[in-house]
C-alpha cells in the first residue's frame, strides 16, 4: 500500500499531471475510458454506502427520519466542495482524520482475547463461519484489499501533487536543484509511510472490533452499519455505541469528497477539462459537475434504501479488480524515463509494487478461479 500510494505521488509531482493523464499516455483510449467508467461507477456506489450509513448513523444518535439525514448529508458534502477554498478543503480533511481514532476507543474499551486474535489470524482459513463458502471467503480477499489498495486513493494522492504544484508556481526553479528533490522525495515517503500505516492500524482495529463484540456473541449476519451499533449496546456498552456511531459520521464526512473529487480528477483529466479544488466553480465546471453528479446519484441511491453493506462489499471487490491492470500502468509509467526523466524508482521500489500488484492479481486470479 505505501509502494502503490508512494508511486502515485511521486508520479503527480514529477509530471504536474493527474494519473489518467499519464495512463492515457501508456494505454489504448479504450482502456483507459474503461478504466475510469469503472473508478466512476465504483466510486458512485462507495459513496451511496456511506451516505446511507451516515444517516442511519445520526438517526441511531439523535432519532428523526433518516431521509432527511441522507440529503442533508449529500448537500453537505456538495457545498463544502464547491464553496470551501482547496486549502479550507485539506484543512478540514485532515481534522476529520481525528474521528477514525473512535475505533480505536472502541477496541479500547472492550476486552480482546488478544492470543486468540492473533492465532486465528495465522490460519483464518480454519474458521470459516457456517454457510460460508471458497468462493465467497476468496470474494472478500479482494474486498479487503480492494478497500485498502484503492483506485480512488491513488487518482486523488497524485491530483493533490499536481495541486500542491499548481498553488507554487516558485518550487519550479528550485526543482533543478538535486537537493531539495531529495528533500522533496523524502517528505512524500514519510507522509505516505506514516498515514498509510495508521489507516491499517485502524483498519484492524474495525476488524478486532467487530469480531469481539458481534462475531463472537452470534451476530454474523449484519446488513446495515446501524444494525452493528445497534449490536454494539448491548455487548459493549453505551460509550463503545455512541463512538461507533459518530465515527461512521466522521468517516462518511472524510471519505465521500475524496471518492467525488477523485472521480472528478479522473474524468476531467480524461477530456482535457480544466480541473482542481483550487479553482472555482465557473472556472472549472465540469470538473465541479462530476463531484455534484457522483454526490448526488449517490444521495439518491441511499435514499432509495440501497443496501449500504452489500453496497461497500461490491464497490470493495470492484476496486479490487480494476487496480491491477491500474497499478501494472502505474508501475510502467514509474519506470518509465520518457515520462519520469530521471526521477524513475527505485529497485527497492520496484520489488515492493511489483511485489504488491502480484499479490493484487493472485487473489482476483483465485476469487474468478473460485467463480
């Protein structure tokens, strides 16, 4: 993940071009409308779950309807975009990073057999819960890391280099010297590193959570977040209820102008629009239309009561599938010196993105196999 994530800054600062850009420049147009048709629909769909997981969330906390939680939360998350200023916009992201530490109190305030955990996690095979089968263990291997080595993620990481560029024009003249490249290099290696290794701290601390206080009290058959708050009450308690809750909130809040805006990034990138949270709405339409678009089919999507966790599973496993052939582009354009000048990766580099992309295509390999 921080190889993947760490190549697609690096390939958004060293070109000031966006990720479909360059794909374009290293694919068949075919491939790379399809590509994108497929980021588009997936990102659609992410954020129709967390929109309607954001309203159950809220009606659990406050009661009320629901419906109106759901558009309140989509013209949120479309006017925060257009009105807010691209460095109100970041600012505000990176605070909201706080509300995915509520999982975190949550592990904390339960107890995890932790022996336990860690020995079933060597051999998760072994556990397989009843009615669950080959093919749908293997479906959810490409969730998980779908949902972890995300398409979206990588469109946005590179669009916010090209931004960072675009907002110091004075950082050119210094890029001819070898010093602050490096410097520069190494900042985006330790950011990567360092958010990259929390949001799998976080992530399993959601995995740990969940197993303790639903799997292991018989609760295995979750449909919507709200039923596993809900199923949080009585296990864990009110508190641990209450974090989950306004987490979910907080997480929604995070992630929906992320999936929009990459969505938006791609697609205008894709048809030489002008493009970036650094402009404004009548500067850059279209651009601002995509994120409207999504937002708002995914608004209405959740307003229909789409299934929000079937919902996340199936844009997880899609995510899965189209990173591959994304990330085997990714790892061409990062060694490509027609492209990249003389700011190729590393061997090091190499191996861990080659390495990734392989474990990527082996386990959409066997989920198709298992089909």
């Amino acid at each position: 993940m921080i190889g993947i994530q760490m190549l697609s800054a690096r390939i958004g600062w060293v070109t000031h071009e966006g990720l479909a850009t360059n794909i374009d420049k290293m694919c068949p147009r075919w491939l790379t409308v399809s590509l994108i048709g497929l980021l588009v629909i997936a990102n659609t769909i992410n954020i129709a779950a967390d929109i309607g997981a954001m309203g159950e969330a809220l009606k659990l906390l406050v009661h009320g309807p629901q419906p109106i939680y759901v558009l309140a939360f989509g013209g949120i998350c479309i006017a925060t975009q257009i009105y807010f200023s691209y460095e109100r916009t970041v600012r505000v992201l990176k605070w909201l990073t706080l509300a995915l530490f509520a999982y975190v109190a949550v592990v904390l305030s339960v107890s995890v057999p932790w022996k336990e955990a860690i020995a079933q996690s060597l051999h998760p095979w072994q556990y397989f819960p009843p009615g669950v089968s080959t093919k749908d263990y293997a479906a959810m291997v490409v969730a998980v890391l779908g949902t972890t080595i995300s398409p979206y993620l990588f469109f946005w990481q590179a669009s916010q280099e090209v931004e960072d560029n675009h907002r110091r024009p004075h950082t050119r003249e210094l890029r001819r010297h070898p010093a602050y490249v490096a410097e520069h290099l190494s900042r985006i290696k330790q950011d990567t590193s360092v958010g990259m290794g929390f949001s799998n701290i976080i992530a399993l601390c959601i995995v740990v959570a969940t197993a303790v206080t639903l799997n292991q009290h018989g609760s295995t058959n979750i449909q919507t977040s709200a039923q596993a708050a809900e199923a949080l009450r009585p296990v864990a308690g009110e508190f641990a209820f209450a974090v989950f809750a306004m987490g979910i909130v907080g997480t929604g809040l995070l992630a929906v102008p992320v999936l929009a805006g990459s969505a938006a990034y791609a697609v205008s990138e894709l048809f030489g629009w002008r493009r970036g949270l650094s402009h404004g709405f009548r500067e850059a339409r279209g651009f601002y239309l995509i994120i409207i678009a999504a937002t708002g089919i995914g608004t209405a999507m959740s307003a229909f009561e789409v299934d929000p966790i079937k919902a996340l599973v199936w844009s997880a496993i899609v995510n899965g599938v189209i990173s591959v052939p994304i990330m085997v582009v990714l790892m061409l354009i990062g060694q490509s010196r027609r492209l990249m000048g003389n700011y190729i990766i590393s061997l090091r580099h190499r191996f861990f993105g080659w390495a990734a992309t392989l474990v990527m295509g082996s386990a959409v390999a066997v989920m198709f196999a298992t089909l």
